[in-house]
C-alpha cells in the first residue's frame, strides 16, 4: 500500500522488534557476548554507558534483571526529578544509576578512565558504549543466519547505523551475493565506514557482502526529527498497524521511501530492511503517544 503516494511494495521488514525477550531488538545480539563472558567468568556485575534514552542500557538493564546480573549504567547528565521513562525502568530492574557531567561522559573511550571505572565497580565486566566491539559485531553475525533462515531470496538488505557494529556483522555474516545499505542515524558521522572496517578483520568470513553507509536521512541529526520524518511515520504506522521510532527505524524506512520515490531505487526490486526495535524510545516523542 502506499505511503505518501509511494508504494513500499517490495520491502519486507525483518522484525527483530520482536526477538530478543526483555530486551527486543539488535541490542540483545550485542549484549550476548558479555553476559557469556561474564558468567564464564564468575563475575556478577555489568557496568556501561549511555544517554536517559539509550536503548543500550534499557538491554543490559532488562537482560541483567532477568538473568540474575547486577548492572551499572553511567548516564550522561543531572539527575531530573522527573526520570525519562527509560530511566524508570533501568532503575525498576535494579540497575544503578552513575550520573557523570557530560564533561566526564565524554572521556567513555579513554583506557584510563575506563580502568577507574572497572576498579571502582570491581569485580565487573566494563561495556563499551552501544555494545560496539568486536564481541558485540561477532553477536550480531546470528542476524545473517536469520536472514538466510527467514527470507532466503533477499539480497538487498538496508539496516540503520549508529555506531556500526550491527552492519559489521551482517557485512561479515552474509556474502558477496548481499548488497547492504546502511543509514547513519547520525549527521556527518563520516567515520562510520573506518569503524565498519575496523572491525571485519576480527570476524570470520570468507566473502563479505558488498556495503556502504548512507549519510542523507539523519533528519537534522541524532535523535532529531523534521517534519517529513514526523509526517512520514505517522502516515506509515497508520496504514501498516505497527511501530517504528525515530531514532533509527523511521530513519531508516523515510530513506527507502525518499530513495524509491526519487527513483535513484527501482520500486520494483525488492529489499529487506531490518527493523532493529529500540521502541521503547518512542515514549520521548509526545507526538507519537
Ligand atoms: C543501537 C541501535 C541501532 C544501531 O546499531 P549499531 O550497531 O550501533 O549501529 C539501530 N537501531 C536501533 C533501534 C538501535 O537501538
């Protein structure tokens, strides 16, 4: 049916908003690794980091409730008397709650840093930002074997990026038969592509899929929505019955859409998007309540 006048005949959506039990979507491939890592370890206690929205600690956090882990968030910002709703239920499934100004958030990356951290939570397992590592990529592989398993004709697959580590999975999970368009949530993130690269080299694969990052959708920046992605979203969640949020999967359909409706994209080839979930974060959008 169309959207805006523009059919999206064609596109199939893998719906990972509806795997990954507490914690649907890509993160639960990301988080997997660590939590292995850390019972084979004996160590009881995750510690990462993220915004009063990130869909990254709402995972961990709602992972490590139901298997019997602690968790730490470091949150980027004043506490507010009135939590975000992702705040809420961090704290609702026992995750602490660090917060640090945004001077000190910034310094996430910094080895030093990230050994204080460890030694102040000790014993724990630090998670880097988003769960972008090696670890985190090599989880997201088993989201080529469901492609492969769920839709096997699809060969042009387009996912949403925000630091990478998903499209270095499927980039490494699928083959040379695979074309994959990935949409940078992000405004100017032209690293994107390096750190998609960076990370190839440490998962298995023979021939990887052919790739590239789009740089056109983010809409005004991350986290940010204009009025065509506001109009947009609301015309297609109307008609297909079922949710998208803004930050990445309503990003990452408006450029199939605008892509199909341009006829830079022929409307007729088919595409497999991966909705990535991280529908919680809709409850900061009151437009979209
Ligand atoms: C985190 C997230 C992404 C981005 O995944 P990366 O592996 O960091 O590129 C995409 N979609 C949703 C819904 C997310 O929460």
């Amino acid at each position: 049916m169309p959207v805006l006048g523009v059919s999206l005949g064609h596109v199939s959506l893998l719906r990972l908003d509806q795997t990954g039990g507490p914690a649907p979507g890509n993160k639960s491939f990301k988080l997997g690794h660590y939590f292995f890592e850390a019972k084979r370890l004996g160590i009881a206690r995750l510690v990462s980091f993220g915004g009063v929205w990130s869909n990254h600690l709402h995972a961990l956090a709602a992972t490590g409730y139901q298997l019997g882990f602690e968790t730490v968030g470091i949150i980027r910002g004043e506490p507010t008397e009135e939590p975000s709703a992702m705040l809420a239920d961090a704290r609702r499934w026992g995750m602490r709650l660090v917060y640090v100004s945004r001077q000190e958030y910034r310094q996430r990356h910094d080895i030093v840093y990230q050994q204080q951290l460890k030694e102040r939570f000790a014993p724990c397992l630090l998670i880097p930002e988003g769960g972008a590592s090696i670890g985190g990529a090599r989880g997201c592989m088993a989201v080529a074997d469901i492609i492969r398993q769920r839709a096997p004709l699809a060969r042009h697959i387009v996912v949403p990026v925000g630091t990478g580590t998903t499209m270095a999975g499927l980039v490494a999970g699928l083959d040379e038969s695979f074309k994959i368009d990935g949409i940078s949530a992000l405004k100017g993130a032209h690293d994107l592509a390096q750190r998609v690269q960076d990370l190839l080299p440490h998962l298995p694969h023979d021939n990887p899929a052919s790739w590239q990052i789009l740089h056109d959708y983010h809409c005004g920046g991350f986290a940010r929505v204009n009025r065509s992605l506001r109009e947009f979203m609301l015309t297609f969640e109307a008609i297909h019955g079922f949710e998208l949020e803004p930050v990445y999967t309503g990003k990452m359909l408006l450029a199939i859409h605008q892509l199909r409706a341009c006829g830079a994209w022929d409307k007729d080839a088919p595409v497999l998007a991966i909705h990535t979930g991280g529908l919680q974060g809709r409850r900061g959008y009151s437009w979209l309540s």
